[in-house]
C-alpha cells in the first residue's frame, strides 16, 4: 500500500490554502500529497471577512472592501473611516476556484472524494475512509474532534448566524460602509447584533448573529432580519442567497490534540480567534509559518506555542459566558475608548504591551478584575 507523505482532511479554507502554499513551494516538488473530502466542489458555502492594511495576498478574488465601518448599540455609535486598513470580503467560490487552479497543476497533489470514518496512528497515520484505508507519514486534519464541548474549565460560546443576500428594486444602501456590529437589535439576554454588507447601492448581507452557549430556531434569525430590514425602511426585496453557520468561539487547548505526525489546523487545530470568531486571516498566516516549520522540523506537535493573547482571549470569554447579556456594553466601551487601528492589531495578535493596556483600560474592568483571580487560580 503507497504510503504519502502528507494527508490533508478536508478541502474547506485551511486544508486547501495548506495545499496551495505546498505546490507553490519547489520544497514539496517531491513530497506525495492527497486531499480527502466527500466534496471538491462546495461553492458558495463561506462568506469570509477579515481586515488588512494595504495590498494584501488575496486581492485579486475580494467580492467587495470598505474604507469606512459603522458600529452602534443603544450606548454608543459611530461611523469610521479605518485607514489605513480596509475591511475585505471573499465569497468561497472565488476562493476554492482559484486554489484548485494552482493546486491541479500540481502533478504530486491528487485528490479523494470520500468520507472519513476517522483516522489512527501507527508506525503511519491510517485514515479510514469510504473507500478505504490510505496512509501517510503525516496528517493535517481539519474535521473538527468536538470533544472539547464537554470539558468544563474553558468556557465555550458559539458565534452562530443566518444571513440574506438581499438584493432590492432601488438604491437603498451605502456601499461605502460595512455595518460592522449593530447592537440596536434586542439583546433577549444574549450578545446579539446584526452585521450588514452593503456591496452595492442594491444587494447587501444581513447577518443576524450571536455570541452565545445556545443555538436559536431557524425561524428566530429570519425573523429578526425581517424586523430589522422594516426598520430601515427596506420593503421590496428579493432574498437571493441564504447562509448559515456555527463556530466555534474558546480558548480549549486544541494543540494539545496534536501529535508528532498529526496536526490540527483551521477551527480543529484553535485557529479561530477564540473572541471573535474570526478564522480566515489567522489561517492566512499559520499556513505560512507550517510551511516554513516544515521545512525543518519533523515533530508537528512541536507546532505553534501558546502566547499572551490566548490569556486575553480566555478573559474576555469568561466576561462573555458569564454576563453574555451585557457583551454589547463590553465592545460599545472598546470601540468608544480605544482607536481602531489599536483594536485590529490586538485582534491580530500584533500589538505591543503598551497598546495592549490601551485595550485592557478601554473596557470595563470591574467584570475583568473578577475572573482574572479567578482563572488565576485555576490555571
């Protein structure tokens, strides 16, 4: 039985952007490589946002980008130019296009449609699949182990959405301005707020979304979109695209999962920002620092480290799970007092100590005081 060098579950954002980088590094010319999933083809299934300061790798694909934000809630609300980063938008088709252009060319990356059944290590990693066993030296898995859903000592919130692509009969949007969070929403004792992106002066994404333990009927989303869209006014519409998803928001220590020959990436792997959900541009920048590990060390577990903003995010979920009603109030206070260039770098996990207390004294400090001795013990 051929034994590959490299298995990657999984064709969605992080095993193909893997691959990609793979056959454009002369590194891996004669490395075997297979991709598994039930489907190569997933269309439009993803709608990924991040923001970036200047020309950035995936320019050529973005649907759409905004120079200006807008954020409100009952507290506090402001439209805001944020140069010198713009806010980006890519519609997964466009994506998984342009990757399997590059990655087909590639004579030693081949691809499996199949289901995974589940995966085990011996001397090799197996992965048994609906057609078989296939084995290789190393294993980059992102199928999600939700096994973390049960551990009680990191808190674990779901930023769960359902969004319209809506398009309209006039000019009714500014497509200058992505709503980044809008909080004027009722709050019904959660983190709720609905996240617009106008990408023409006709078609826009309504996303009513949630930062909380507990998913909602289909029928709660849907219906708070239509109760916003009639509060701005918004009649004759047509929904042409719907979207919905779950991810994953907590500081479990995924790597933990990691082994010397199998490595977790994307949301299996902890790339998800733990406090915002955002995944995409993470992914961007951990697919370039694994190649470059690869390179020069044989041990995946040895992968990645745990940092300062792991803490802070653990923080800010303990706030969140703990008083989810108020989360409004929390980022209505970090956008107010703190500027945005500041914000996204931290976000990032770019900025110096000095602009992480510029964050830290933005918010309220009495909620954070609390489970800081409190997780100051249990650490």
């Amino acid at each position: 039985m051929k034994v590959y060098d490299y298995i990657i579950l999984g064709a969605g954002a992080s095993g193909l952007m893997l691959a990609y980088r793979m056959a454009n590094d002369a590194f891996f010319d004669d490395k075997s490589i297979l991709i598994i999933d039930k489907d190569a083809d997933k269309g439009n299934d993803r709608t990924w946002c991040y923001w970036e300061e200047g020309k950035g790798e995936w320019d050529d694909i973005l649907h759409k980008e905004w120079e200006n934000i807008y954020f409100g809630s009952s507290v506090f609300e402001e439209t805001k130019s944020i140069l010198p980063y713009t806010y980006k938008m890519i519609r997964s088709e466009a994506f998984y296009k342009s990757l399997w252009l590059r990655i087909n060319k590639a004579e030693n990356i081949s691809f499996l449609k199949a289901s995974v059944d589940g995966f085990s290590e011996q001397s090799e990693v197996e992965v048994n699949t609906c057609k078989g066993v296939y084995k290789a030296k190393k294993l980059f898995n992102s199928i999600v182990d939700t096994s973390f859903l049960q551990q009680k000592k990191y808190p674990v919130l779901q930023q769960h959405f359902v969004g319209w692509f809506v398009k309209t009969e006039a000019d009714v949007f500014d497509d200058s301005t992505a709503t980044f969070m809008d909080f004027t929403v009722p709050q019904k004792g959660n983190t709720r707020f609905m996240y617009v992106l106008p990408t023409s002066k006709r078609e826009a994404l309504f996303e009513y979304t949630l930062f909380s333990k507990d998913l909602l009927e289909i029928s709660e989303y849907e219906d708070a979109i239509k109760d916003y869209l009639e509060e701005k006014n918004i009649a004759n519409y047509e929904i042409v695209e719907t979207e919905k998803g779950s991810i994953p928001m907590t500081s479990f220590k995924f790597s933990k999962l990691n082994t010397k020959n199998v490595l977790h990436i994307g949301t299996a792997g902890g790339w998800t920002k733990a406090s915002t959900g955002y995944t995409f541009r993470n992914t961007t920048k951990k697919t370039k620092s694994l190649i470059q590990f690869l390179k020069s060390n044989d041990d995946l577990s040895q992968f990645g480290k745990t940092t300062k903003f792991w803490f802070y995010d653990l923080l800010f979920l303990d706030v969140l799970a703990n008083e989810n009603a108020k989360g409004y109030k929390l980022f209505s206070a970090l956008f107010k007092n703190a500027k945005t260039k500041t914000i996204f770098k931290f976000l990032d996990e770019e900025s110096s100590f000095l602009e992480d207390l510029k964050i830290i004294t933005a918010v309220p400090t009495i909620q954070f005081t609390k489970v800081l001795f409190k997780r100051l013990f249990q650490l």
